[in-house]
C-alpha cells in the first residue's frame, strides 16, 4: 500500500467501485482541504497501509467479488449463491451415482402409483431426477429469490442508512461539514452502504440456505414449491443421512419422502391458480415486514463497518420487529392458512397411500409432524430471511379436516374443494373441522333457494305455491270465456256468429 492516504484510500475505493469512480471519490476529498494526517488517523487505514503487496491483492480480490453485485439490485444474490455452494459442501457432496438415480426414478414412479388410490389428482409432468446438494441449490436459487427479494429492499435499505449514521459518526472526527461535503460530490459513501447493506444480506441468505441444502431431501420444503418447472427430485445424500440419523431402513424413508413429493407436485399441478396464489401472498407478507432499525443500529454499532461478514454476524439473531398492521395481519393470516391447507392435504393423502405399503410409514408421519412443530432447516429458514414463523396447530387441524371430509363423503369432493380459491376451506372452518361438510352443504342449500326464488321473481310467481299457481290458472281460464274470450272449445264455437 503507498504511505499517502489519499492513495491508500484510492486503491481500496477501487477494489469496490471501480477505478473511475474511486479517483472522483478521492480527488472530492483532496480538494475539501481535509488533511492527510487526520483521513490516515480514521479507523482501519493505518492497518491498511502495513499490508503487504500480497494481502492487497488478496483483499482487493476479496472485495472485488463482495461488492460484484449490481446497482439496481438489493441483494448481491452472486455472493449469497456461492456462500451456500460452500456451506452446502461442507462435509463433502457427493455425486449423484447411476444406482442412486435409478433408485430415486423407480420410488417416485411407484410413489404415483400408490397414490393413485388415496387422490383424484393424476400425476404431475415432468421428470423425476436425484439431485445432489449442488443440484438442489442451483434448480432452487431463483425462487429463494423470488421470496426473499421484497424482504431484501426494506433490509438493505435500513442497513444501508444505519451505515450511512455509523460512518457520518466517523466524520465527526474530520470535521462533519468536510465528508458530507466530499460524500456529496462524489457520492461514494452511498454507493459504499449500499453495497456493503446488499453483501451483508447476500451472505445472511447464502449461510441460510446453504445450510438448508445440507438437510433438505426434496424440491419442495414446507408445502412451497421452490423450483419454476413441473417435476418431482430427491436427494439421495440427504436422505441416507437422514435414515442413519433415525436409524430407519433406507428404503422405507426414501418411499415416504418420494411420495409426499409426488402428492405436492400433483396439487402444484393440477390446481392452476395455487403456485400464484402462494407466491403472491408471500409477497404480501414479505412486503408488509417492518425491519426493526433499532436492532440493526445496535448490530451495526457493535460490527465493524468496514466488514460484511461481521454486519452479518451481528444480524444473525434477527432484525425483523412484529407488524400488527391490519394488512400484515391479513397477509399473514391468508398466507399461513394456505400453507397449512397444503401441508394438510399433503399429509393425508400420504398417510393413505402408504398405509398398505410401509410398515413404519406412520412412525415416519408423526415424526414429520414433529419435526414441523419443532421447527426443522426449513422452518427456522423462513424465520432468519423474513420472518416467517409457521404455525403447526394450523396444518394439523387442515389436516383433520381433509381426513373427515374424505372419511365422510369421497376423495373426489374432497379434492374438489382445490377447484377455485373462493371454494377452499378458510381460516375460521379450519377450528371447527366437524362441522364444516354440514355448514357448507347448509350454505349450498340456501344458496339454491336463493336462486329459486330469484327465478322466481323473474316469471312473476315469486311466493305461489303449486297449488296456488293451479288455481289462478283455473280462475284466468274462467275469466276468459266469461268476458267471451277464447272458451274450452275455442274460437269460432258452433252456433256462434263471427
């Protein structure tokens, strides 16, 4: 590094915003008239300026790809990919081998066989693949995307600011008028907090997921299709892992995860408008999440500005603050009872076609359930990037619910309730599953009434009775020949002049 400051600094600025943009910055701050001496005094640029040629290089390296990402975009998503590439590797990935793939395609193809019996809903299309961890997070990465995006744009934007107050604090050492003179200028310092606000939640989400990878054994996780393409995979390294832990046959637990992968990719489907429905109101909820900038002030103050990865750190216990907004709560309430409307169905139509088939395929099922209420990877997943924390009691009386309306009427109309979103089951029915095949046909009933009665009023008849209706046509036939209108033997009676 040179021993001139003003060149330390350029050098770094560089690694960040470019070469052009590092010598406006820069030459904004020589011609302030700031000294030298105090801009070498502030935090950190005494160390930089001991650093070797090869740890500048190294750190230029460094910065270079934490600060890759784009301008117009929140989160450097390019960072947060890679980040779950390597914590996803650790402890090895290993490849996916013919024996594995032909084992996965042959239990998901038996898997839509069995439950050919327990639904209506046909296979779903496209392939059935074994993925690796790799795999997993390529084919899922720009879903996350999808859901973590309006949760980024407040995140980063709290954390930018509080960045932005951290470093004006710094500035009170050089004179305040001075940096916010030069930041001005040259607009450096915002561009610097936006990049480091999008690093910090790229590695936030890289280090969540990653993780997640580790554990998940399908493509889909907590009733959310996290792929763009019809299909159904598993994970055979995951789900090794997963039958040693429980010390379970292999075979038994790779049937049971390949059939609730087949029942929620048939849903997906064969019901149109539910990956919309789901995603719009994840993005409801997301969008409606307040960030508790109290708490990322706090993190920050205690991180070092300078370092992404400890503004990560500092924010690993949670920035996200309850919103009690009736649109948040409305949000909330539409999205948690859909996911458990899935997760529900999901787990009954499972539990029927595995019941003849699986001998510790119960055991399985009630330990999923468990797991879920615990809170597994996936749950404590949703609650590090947005907030989001499931309800078991929810998918457990969704659950009940579809188990009785089946047990009382028929797969079909069972399945029949997935036909628009205005029919399905609503958050205050979930509460009270015993009642709810009664209030709906009750509903159904008055609802043809209406309609009669409505035709009704249309023809003019509207509070006749049959017989009513008979007598009055008896009574406008009197009428008729009485006012020598058309008789029962018709115009032009015999005897009768024209």
């Amino acid at each position: 590094m040179s021993e001139d400051p003003f060149e330390t600094l350029e050098e770094l600025l560089s690694a960040i915003l470019g070469p052009q943009t590092a010598r406006d910055a820069v030459a904004a701050l020589r011609s302030s008239g700031i000294d030298p001496e105090r801009l070498a005094s502030m935090g950190g640029m005494e160390e930089l300026a001991r650093m070797s040629p090869g740890q500048a290089m190294a750190m230029r390296a460094q910065l270079s790809q934490m600060f890759a990402a784009s301008s117009s975009e929140p989160v450097n998503w390019t960072m947060g990919r890679d980040l779950a590439l390597q914590r996803a590797r650790e402890g090895g990935d290993p490849t996916v081998t013919a024996a594995q793939a032909q084992a996965i395609r042959q239990a998901l193809t038996v898997a839509d066989l069995w439950l050919d019996t327990a639904t209506e809903f046909m296979p779903a299309p496209g392939g059935r693949e074994a993925w690796s961890r790799e795999a997993w997070l390529t084919r899922t990465m720009p879903v996350w995307k999808d859901v973590c995006a309006p949760v980024a744009q407040a995140a980063t934007r709290a954390l930018s600011e509080a960045l932005a107050h951290q470093m004006r604090g710094l500035g009170e050492a050089v004179g305040e008028e001075v940096v916010g003179e030069a930041s001005k200028q040259a607009g450096a310092l915002e561009a610097i907090m936006r990049t480091m606000a999008g690093a910090a939640f790229g590695m936030q989400l890289g280090h969540a997921i990653g993780r997640l990878a580790q554990e998940a054994v399908a493509s889909t996780e907590v009733g959310l299709p996290l792929t763009r393409e019809p299909g159904t995979a598993l994970l055979p390294a995951n789900i090794s892992a997963f039958a040693a832990d429980l010390e379970e046959d292999e075979e038994e637990v790779r049937m049971f995860f390949a059939v609730r992968e087949a029942a929620t990719a048939r849903l997906y489907a064969h019901v149109p408008w539910l990956r919309g429905q789901v995603m719009s109101a994840v993005e409801a909820y997301a969008r409606g999440i307040a960030i508790d900038t109290d708490a990322v002030e706090a993190a920050v103050a205690q991180a070092d500005p300078h370092d992404p990865e400890a503004i990560q750190a500092a924010l690993a216990g949670g920035m996200f603050s309850p919103q009690s907004s009736p649109e948040q709560l409305e949000a909330l309430g539409r999205l948690e009872t859909l996911l458990a409307l899935i997760e529900g169905w999901v787990q009954v139509v499972t539990e029927r076609a595995i019941a003849a088939h699986l001998p510790r395929g119960m055991a399985l099922a009630e330990m999923m359930r468990r797991r879920r209420a615990a809170g597994g990877p996936a749950e404590q997943v949703f609650a590090q990037l947005i907030g989001l924390e499931f309800r078991p009691r929810l998918a457990r009386e969704a659950a009940e619910l579809w188990r009785r309306i089946g047990a009382e009427s028929s797969d079909a109309e069972r399945d029949a309730f997935w036909q628009h979103p205005d029919v399905m089951p609503t958050a205050s029915e979930l509460a009270h599953p015993e009642d709810f095949l009664t209030m709906r046909r009750a509903d159904k009933d008055m609802d043809a009434e209406m309609d009669a009665d409505l035709a009704s009023l249309l023809d003019g008849t509207l509070g006749y009775t049959d017989a009513a209706r008979e007598a009055d046509r008896a009574d406008q036939g009197g009428r008729g020949e009485q006012d020598g209108g058309p008789g029962p033997d018709g115009p032009g009676a015999p005897g009768e002049e024209a």
